[in-house]
C-alpha cells in the first residue's frame, strides 16, 4: 500500500476493520463488515462513504457559464445559485470525456466534481479548451476531502448531527456555509446510490475527525462505514452510469439512456454535431438492463448473444442484494435493447439464458419534494 | 483464520475430511475470507468422477468467481444443496459447509495434501 495515494481518512479505516484495495491508485476500503451487509445498511438505514479521492475543479471567471455551456451535455444556464446538476463532459465525437457534477455558486464561479480516475485527463481537456474565455480552471482536488451520508435515515442522523439546517437543504441543492464541529462545510442533497443522502465537502484537515464522530453520532440510526464494494452494487441497482463501464470515450450518453442529460437545443457545445447525426440516423446500439433467466452471474466483459450470434456486451453485472436477482447493463443492438427480449449470455464457458428488462431494476428514493416545514 | 485440526487440506485452499472410503470437500477460512460475501455456488452432479485437481464447481461472491478443484479423486455420492439456497452458510461456517461427498479412489488419499500445520505456513507464505 505504500506507493498508493491515501486519503485523510486513511488512518481511521483500520478501526472499523476495513479491507483495503488498490482503487486507481489509492488505498481505498472495499468494504468494512463485508459488501452485502454495507448495501443494505444504505437501503434501510445509512451509510457513510470516504470519497476523498474524487476531484474537485474550480471554474471562475466571467465566462464561466458560458463556457461549461460550451464543454457540458446539459444546459448549465437552467440551475441556480446553490444548485447542482449531472452532466457529461463531452468529446468531439459526441462520447464522454467523463460524466461529472457541475456545483453552481455563481455565474462566475462553479465547482465540478469529476470521477478520481478521470482527474488529470479532465483538467487537461478543461484547460485545453479555456481559448477565447475569461475564465481560470483549477484543480482543487488535494485541499477537498468529501464523505457522503447515503440511506433513508440520512436527513435524520444529519439533523441530530448539524441541526435542522441539514434538513432545509433540498435535492440537487447544496449549502456552502454549513458548519459542523465549527468547521465550515459544503452540504449537498446528492448522491450515488439512489437513496436519499448528503455529500459532504470539507478541508482534508478535519475529514477524518468528522469521519470518526459520524460514525459515532450514527451508531443509534444504524449508520455503517460502506466501501467501494457496495458502492458499486448500489448505484447498479439504481442504474447509475459509472464511467468505464456505461459511459467511455465511444459511448454517448445517446446510447447511455442518458438522452435526458443532453440538451440539443443548445447553440452550440463540443458534440453536438456528432450527437445530433447520430440521432438522426438513429443509435446502433444502447445500454439495456436484463435479468438471468439461468444460473449464472453475468460480470463485465461477458458476451452477449441473440439466437447465437454476438449482440453485445455486459458492461456491469451482479447479483442484486436488494431484489435477490442476477441482473446486469450490457451494450447491446438497438434492436434488442427494449424490455422483453430473449438473450444468451455467455457465462464462463455456457451459454445462460436471459431477458431485457425495464429500468431502473430499483426505483430511487430521492427526496424530491419535501414536506411544508422545510421550504424556506 | 481458522485452520482446523482432522482436516486435510490443499493449495488452492480446499479442505478434505476422510470417513472412511468417502472423503468430503470444502473451502477453506482463509478462502472465503478472501473471497467476501458468497452470493452463488455451482456444483457437480451426483454420479460425476474426478482425478484429483479437477474442477468441479464454482463459489461466487459479489466480486469474484472462484473455481473449486478436488483435492482428491473420486466419485461423487452427494452435494450439499443447501448451499444453493444459502451461499452464504460458506461465509458462516466454512468447514461445516461441505460442498461435495466423495467415494474416494486413491488407495493413498492423504499423499499430495497439506496437514494443518503445512497448510498455515502455506498461507503465510502466499500472504506475503
């Protein structure tokens, strides 16, 4: 471990008996109790996530909007001050750069957290592409540590934490001046999970502290350190992208079912004349959700077939903790990609029957709209 | 990490337990340590013969697939299919979670495997 990039949080991960792994580089909890465990933690109560390793970048300057218009799928002039939103950062053929959370505090000044494994090549392609605008983009990822509070208990374990502040910040909405244990902190209602949940922004200094007294504080609402382990089960069941898997620099968010995030009406942004040929000739292919019909878990890689010839590729599967079903993603035909289709997967050697399927497998739980005490 | 004494075991982290001319098959602490939550198990037919390290099934967890060889050969009399059910009964107890029953054919069965002690050393080894 001693050549990988650890968090602040590092030296707590021992105490609750963590399994370490080599994340991209850093030394990051696969799990603690163990993944089944950790995933319906967050289901049915909460869990906390070290996500220190993600980068943060800093865009300021007068032509901040217009230029994270320019370089983002999404119409970043639709949120507000203290909102956020998901967007994917494309490239010149309509495929994604990386999919990341833009943070509005301004019109002059954004925060956008990207994937830890996009970091360097996300600032290179921001930074490449500032010609023509005012604006400065910087890499703050060493000075933000970031743990995220995930699970329907969340907003009352954060109550009983900071106060009823916690509550009063909406979903897709942040607060940058919440301060816990005299720390100042950025608070959003975001997540990765499909649950309700924070994400929590604050100086690596106090990180692990804050960490230890989360855990602490959440003991009487079941609150579970959670690993990469589940993270990753959770946010498959929710069908969530992850980055390398359903979205790369080939896949669009077009083919991504990621459509929603598009805004084609824009002027102008870096993509869309691909994306808009592409929609007009129609997508080849799409990510599909399916269920084995078999035995077998479908993993990434595996291929997918129709009456025996190859139709595609899983591209994230598991067996489900909460719905006790192999369930998988594949980038599939176009032709198949709609709920109801018969497909053969190839499991280690067989060839294991299996059906497309609606999605999301699991509906999320976010808190949209929030009950009359907590509108401002 | 358990290793138990009475038991036989292999490099690849099975364990054996003689009865007589039947032997039964399992995995071992330190596997299904490494392995995490075991989610899915894959095993052979009754009936099916083996030489000694054939695979014969598979244990899954939630991240990973892990073939299961037979330490010993034989001829497989019963296979626990509880563990079909119940995977995760590996993860709670590993050596009472066997996972085949063998008639065993090697007139020397106990040649080629581990004691409990060389099996530890073994692990300590790998570990490293």
């Amino acid at each position: 471990m001693d050549h990988l990039h650890k968090t602040a949080v590092y030296p707590a991960y021992g105490g609750v008996g963590a399994k370490i792994v080599n994340f991209e580089g850093w030394a990051l909890p696969l799990q603690f109790e163990g993944i089944l465990a950790e995933h319906q933690a967050v289901r049915k109560a909460a869990g906390v996530f070290d996500v220190s390793h993600m980068g943060e970048v800093e865009v300021a300057g007068k032509d901040a909007s217009i230029y994270l218009n320019m370089l983002l799928s999404n119409d970043i002039s639709r949120i507000r001050d203290g909102q956020t939103q998901y967007s994917i950062l494309l490239n010149e053929n309509g495929g994604a750069v990386d999919d990341v959370m833009a943070y509005r505090f301004s019109g002059q000044h954004y925060m956008i957290v990207v994937n830890a494994a996009n970091r360097y090549k996300d600032i290179k392609w921001m930074m490449d592409h500032t010609e023509g605008y005012q604006v400065t983009v910087s890499d703050r990822s060493d000075d933000v540590a970031q743990l995220a509070i995930q699970g329907p208990k969340s907003v009352d374990l954060m109550r009983a934490f900071i106060g009823e502040e916690a509550g009063k910040i909406r979903f897709f909405r942040f607060s940058d001046s919440i301060r816990i244990q005299g720390v100042s902190c950025l608070v959003s209602r975001t997540g990765y999970t499909g649950e309700d949940g924070f994400e929590v922004y604050l100086s690596p200094d106090h990180a692990m502290k804050l960490w230890e007294d989360l855990l602490e504080a959440g003991k009487e609402f079941g609150l579970k350190p959670a690993g990469l382990g589940c993270r990753d089960t959770l946010r498959f069941e929710a069908c969530l992208p992850l980055y390398g898997r359903e979205l790369t620099e080939d896949i669009t968010p077009l083919e991504a079912d990621l459509e929603h995030f598009v805004k084609m009406e824009k002027t102008d942004f870096i993509g869309k004349k691909a994306l808009a040929a592409q929609k007009e000739r129609g997508l080849e292919r799409k990510i599909a959700g399916f269920e084995i019909k078999g035995r077998g878990i479908p993993r990434s890689g595996y291929e997918i077939r129709k009456n025996g010839k190859k139709a595609g590729r899983v591209t994230t599967g598991y067996y489900s903790p909460t719905l006790e079903k192999n369930l998988g993603l594949a980038l599939v035909d176009a032709g198949i990609a709609a709920p109801g289709n018969t497909i053969e997967v190839a499991i280690r050697g067989k060839s294991v029957p299996g059906i497309t399927v609606e999605t999301p497998f699991y509906k999320k739980k976010y808190q949209k709209y929030l009950p009359e005490p907590y509108f401002s | 990490m358990k290793v138990l004494d009475g038991l036989y075991y292999s490099k690849d982290h099975e364990w054996v337990k003689p009865e007589g001319s039947h032997a039964l098959v399992g995995i071992t602490d330190h596997a299904q340590l490494g392995l995490g939550d075991v989610v899915y198990v894959e095993l052979p037919e009754e009936g099916d013969e083996f030489q000694a390290g054939d695979p014969i099934g598979v244990v899954e967890s939630v991240k990973a697939a892990s073939d299961v060889y037979t330490p010993i050969a034989g001829k497989v009399i019963r296979v626990n299919g509880k563990l079909i059910d119940h995977p995760e009964r590996i993860n709670q107890d590993p050596y009472g979670s066997w996972l085949i029953e063998l008639e065993t054919t090697d007139a020397d069965m106990e040649e080629g495997l581990l004691s409990p002690e060389e099996y530890k050393m073994w692990c300590l080894e790998e570990d490293e």
